[in-house]
C-alpha cells in the first residue's frame, strides 16, 4: 500500500525559544513525501537528491506512525515496514520550517498508506510528527508552531510546552522571503540567549493573540536577531512599508508579509544582499493527501 502527502513550510511571528509559546504562519513551498508499506518491518528513508542526507527524523514519523495507527488499519504492527521518500522545495536550516513540513508529510503520508488517514483528526497527526521531531533531536521547542502552522495552515499560536493550540486564523497575505546563503540548525541555537528576551517575547504573544501579527513580527524580529546574533539589516530594509517583517525561527531566513506593491520594494532591496529571494502566497490548506 503506497501513501502520499504534501505539507507546506511556515514563517514566524513568535519564536518559542524564549517562553515555549509560539506562533507561525504557512507559507507556499512544498514538502512531498511517498510512503510505501512493506512486510520486512524495516523502516528506510531516502531524501530526494540528496542520497547523504540524515532521514532520522522520517523515519521516526513513519515508524512511531505505524505503531501508533497499525491496529486500527487492521495490520500486525511489528511486520510493517516502510520505505519513505521525500522531495522538497523549502531549503534546509533556513529557518522556514523543512522539519516541521517534512515530518506532517511523513505522517499523513504514512497514514494514508494505512488508509486512515481520513478518521485521524489533523491535529493529532500533527502531534505525533512533534513528539517524533523530538525523539530525533531535531528541535528544541518541540516545534508545535510551526508543525501546527504547517499542518491545519493559516496563522497558529501554540503553547509548545503543552502542545495547546491557542488560535488559528485564517489571513489572506503575500510573504517574501529572502535566504541567506548559509544555514542554521535549531538544534544548535542559544537557548539560554533567547529566554533573556522572554519579556519582549510575552509582548509578541499578547499582540498575536490580539490579532496584530504585523506587529508580533517585527517586535519578534528585532528580538531574536539580537539573541541570535543575525543582522538586522533586512529587517530595517522592509520598514516602514510591509505589514511585518521577522527573522525566521532560528534563521537565516527572513519574512516580510503585506501587499504586492509593497514586497515588491521590499525584495528590490533585498536582492541587493547574497542569497535567494522569493515572493510567495501564503497557505490556508495546510498538509493534505494527494
């Protein structure tokens, strides 16, 4: 039995390494993942052109995903294998959310090979890909944001210490994004340097649960581009015209929101800068089978 999803990555409003609250948005680029069930018990990941990647996390999410949903499929848990294949538009490290996108995909995908997917609330899936993201040493926070932003789409607010589902609203934006050419784990990030920004953190909540993303934005950007230590450059470059700009997770990438006209000037200046600039439509559909 062969599965197939599609998950789209995520922007920040609200990193939640300061306070374990955060928020994020999806955003157009694509994460496909093919999952087909074997009868070896053997789990074994391939990424897409890229045969030295690490597929620790994917197989997690399709070996905790068996587990978890091979008695309700009707299936002997411990027989089920799976080769899981994974090929993506959203660059690696780059703050836009490529775990959080390609385990959603892994899971409904593997779900969907079961052919369950369809009495699994999205939600639940999306947890089960966090605590996989987790057991693989991927993330610090347990990325509830930005797998919640990434699976159900729109704007989400979570408190990923609980992995609560605060708000989600549905906003119709254009987002561009400009990647610098290096990378940055969020494994690797400074905790200790984030949790000093906590105040400023706790204003960025009550502003995204206001509803006034643009702002939660650009207080976050300014934040966490001091705690990390990134230019705040690009971030000076969108203001005043965009409705919010911020640096991206843990970066390098940057996301401004607003409209056309304006992220026009926006990506002209930024085109000026090393790396890669994309405008974007943002999402409201979130993971979904294909």
């Amino acid at each position: 039995m062969d599965g197939r999803a599609v998950a789209p990555a995520a922007g920040t409003i609200l990193n939640a390494l300061a306070t374990g609250t955060g928020s994020a948005f999806a955003i157009d680029l694509e994460t496909t993942a093919t999952v087909e069930l074997t009868d070896d018990g053997a789990i074994v990941g391939d990424v897409a052109d890229q045969p030295e990647a690490d597929t620790t996390l994917v197989e997690r999410c399709a070996s905790m995903t068996i587990d978890e949903y091979a008695d309700q499929a009707g299936l002997r848990e411990s027989a089920v294998g799976a080769r899981v294949r994974t090929e993506s538009e959203v660059p690696m490290a780059s703050g836009l959310k490529s775990s959080s996108a390609a385990a959603n995909a892994t899971v409904l995908a593997t779900l969907d090979a079961l052919a369950v997917a369809d009495s699994v609330e999205r939600i639940e899936a999306c947890r089960l890909g966090v605590r996989a993201a987790r057991d693989a040493g991927v993330t610090v926070t347990g990325a509830f944001d930005d797998a919640s932003a990434s699976m159900l789409g729109g704007v989400t607010v979570t408190d990923n210490t609980a992995n609560a589902l605060l708000a989600r609203e549905e906003i119709d934006w254009l987002a561009l994004v400009y990647t610098p050419p290096e990378q940055s784990y969020s494994a690797d990030a400074d905790v200790s340097a984030c949790e000093r920004v906590a105040p400023m953190a706790d204003l960025v909540e009550e502003l995204a649960l206001d509803g006034r993303y643009g702002e939660a934005m650009t207080v976050n950007g300014f934040a966490f581009c001091g705690a990390l230590e990134f230019s705040t450059g690009p971030i000076i470059d969108a203001l005043p015209d965009v409705t919010g700009v911020s640096l991206s997770g843990t970066g390098p990438s940057y996301v401004a929101v607003g409209d056309r006209e304006a992220l026009e000037a926006v990506r002209d200046r930024w085109d000026e800068r090393d790396g890669t600039t994309r405008l974007l439509g943002t999402r409201t559909d979130g993971t979904r089978t294909t």
